[in-house]
C-alpha cells in the first residue's frame, strides 16, 4: 500500500518552513517569509492579525498542493499552547493577540484534508524521535533558539499535557531571583541558555559589547574568555536544568537542536559536567545527550508525521524512517 503524502509546517517569527514527505522521504520543501512578531506587534487588532496568519497558512498549504496535489494531511508546528483536546490555540507568548484561537477549522474547510496543529517544540521532539528510530521509545527534546522550548515524546507518543504546556522547560528557575523573564518569573532557564540569553551574560561581562550569540561564539572560538565564559554559564543552566526534569520524566536519549547547538562544542562540556553532578546517581552515565543531526528539519518532519496520524488513528506509532530523498 502507498504511503501518504504529509505536508508539515513549521512557524516561527520571520518565516514558516514547509515540507512535504511520504514514509519520511522529503519529496519537497520551501521557507516563505512570515515576520509574525512585527505583525503581532503593530497589527490594528488582534482579529485582523489572526485574519492574516489564516491567509499566510491558507496561502503556504495551496503552494504546496501545487506542488505536489496527492498531500493527504496537513499537520502545523505553531509556537504556543495547544489544548490537546480541541485543537485550539489557547495562547501564544509571543503573539499576545492569539487566544483561544480556531485554526484548524478554517485552513481544514480551505483545503478539505485533515489538519492538525500542534506545538512546535513536541512536533520538533517528534520528528527528532522518528528519525532516532526508537520505535517504541521515549525521548526528550530541547530547542535552543530566542528561547527555549521543550517536547517530549514517551513510548513512541508525543505528550502535550492536559492542558497543552507540558515541557516549557525555558521557564525552569535555574537562578534565584535572577534575570526578569518575560513570563513574568525571574532567573528562567531562557534568560541563560538561549540565543538570546548568551548576549546577556556576554554584556554582563563586557559592558556595551551587545552581539548576536553567533558573533559571541566566533570570539570564543579565538579564545575570548568572556565568551566562553557566556556559553559556559549556557551549559551550565541547561544542564541544571534537565536533571531536575530527568529525576522526573526518566527518558534515557536527550536531542538538543535549535540554532544556539550549533555551538555545542561550547557549552556541552559544562552541560555534562553539571548533569552528572546533580542526577541521582541511579542515573548517572545512563542518559545519553545528543545535538540533532536533523539539519533544521525535527519540525516540518514532525509535524507532518503528527498529521499522518489522524489518517492511520491516535496511537499508531511512526514507521521507520527512510534515509532516502526523492526529488520532486
């Protein structure tokens, strides 16, 4: 029988990522420009924005239908709580006009497929655990971008939680009275071990010198010892911070992706060093810490996946995943 054709969708702030997959083959794939923040941001209203986030969906799903017009399912990455149960954007931290939010019905009416909107960090986790090939298995995954996002995944099923939050890992304390983060809490996981954490603690230490996380790596690579120190104190508090959440969760395979990985030689060192120091010593050595190897794709691949699970029922697990590509 012939796999079915799966669009996924990845939003971020300044872009959405499509990619379309049959049996985990990327037979196509395209970035179009969003800038989500700003239109959330000066928007007359929230009801005009959210009129034009549908329109942007509405018009990404046609362009890949005339591409490729077998897709099956549409499945979206969106950065916010989703309510497991109705499928509905409960909240958007980024986006404040988004609330409680129908998406799912207008782009499902627009294209007549199924949809299926998910958080994008736990479809991330999800295409991070369809490539690990675990099958059944569990895993956890952790996005370092502007902030930190979290997913995990147990026994070959993405969990949202009951009310859609589950794995905000960003908003962690890992610093007492710490940094003010814009969850309203201070010293948050984000504030530290982010891309836009690691600018802070470099200001901190070099007063003025204000640069984006991949000029700050670059001067750690020449041995800037304030910039090492920043990604240092990165690993640290990510580090902290996923052995509280392994005491709890107890997953043995650990993906960290996002753009602030591409520094890992920076901050892993420290990352391990902290875990093993504060697991439970019935855990120590028995976690295994990995960067993704998904080329920035866990999320339009896990999205599409998630979406490929409301043709085949719930708790159908996800096949084993092919390494080839096919070429539209």
């Amino acid at each position: 029988m012939n796999k079915p054709v799966l669009l996924g969708i990845d939003v971020g702030g300044t872009n959405l990522r499509l990619g379309v997959y049959r049996d985990q083959t990327l037979l196509w794939e395209a970035r179009i420009p969003a800038h989500l923040a700003e239109l959330f941001g000066q928007a007359a209203s929230p009801a005009a924005a959210t009129e034009a986030l549908l329109e942007l969906l509405a018009r990404s799903i046609d362009e890949a239908l005339a591409q490729e017009p077998a897709i099956a399912a549409v499945g979206i990455g969106f950065p916010g709580f989703i309510d497991p149960r109705s499928q509905r954007l409960s909240q958007s931290p980024n986006m404040p006009g988004l609330r409680d939010l129908d998406l799912v019905t207008p782009l499902r009416q627009h294209c007549q497929r199924p949809v299926r909107l998910e958080n994008d960090a736990l479809a991330a986790a999800y295409g991070e655990y369809v490539l690990a090939g675990l099958h059944p298995g569990s895993l956890i995954y952790v996005g370092l971008g502007t902030g930190v996002g979290g997913g995990l995944v147990v026994d070959g099923h993405p969990y949202p939680g009951e009310h859609g939050v589950a794995m905000e890992i960003g908003h962690i304390i890992v610093e007492a009275g710490g940094r003010l983060c814009g969850c309203g809490n201070r010293g948050c996981l984000e504030q530290y071990a982010s891309a836009s954490g690691v600018p802070r603690t470099y200001l901190e230490r070099v007063p003025g010198a204000l640069l984006p996380a991949d000029q700050i790596a670059a001067r750690a690579a020449q041995g800037d010892g304030a910039a090492l120190a920043a990604f240092e104190q990165a690993g640290e508090a990510l580090g902290q911070a996923l052995a509280h959440i392994l005491k709890v969760v107890d997953v043995g395979t650990v993906i960290i992706g996002g753009g602030l990985s591409l520094s890992w030689e920076l901050f892993y060192p420290s990352l391990r060093r902290r875990l093993e120091q504060d697991l439970i010593p019935a855990l120590r050595g028995r976690v295994q810490i990995r960067q993704s190897a998904s080329q920035d794709r866990a999320g339009i691949l896990g999205a599409a996946m998630l979406a490929g699970r409301l043709l085949a029922g719930p708790d159908q697990p996800a096949s084993q995943p092919s390494v080839a590509r096919e070429d539209s």
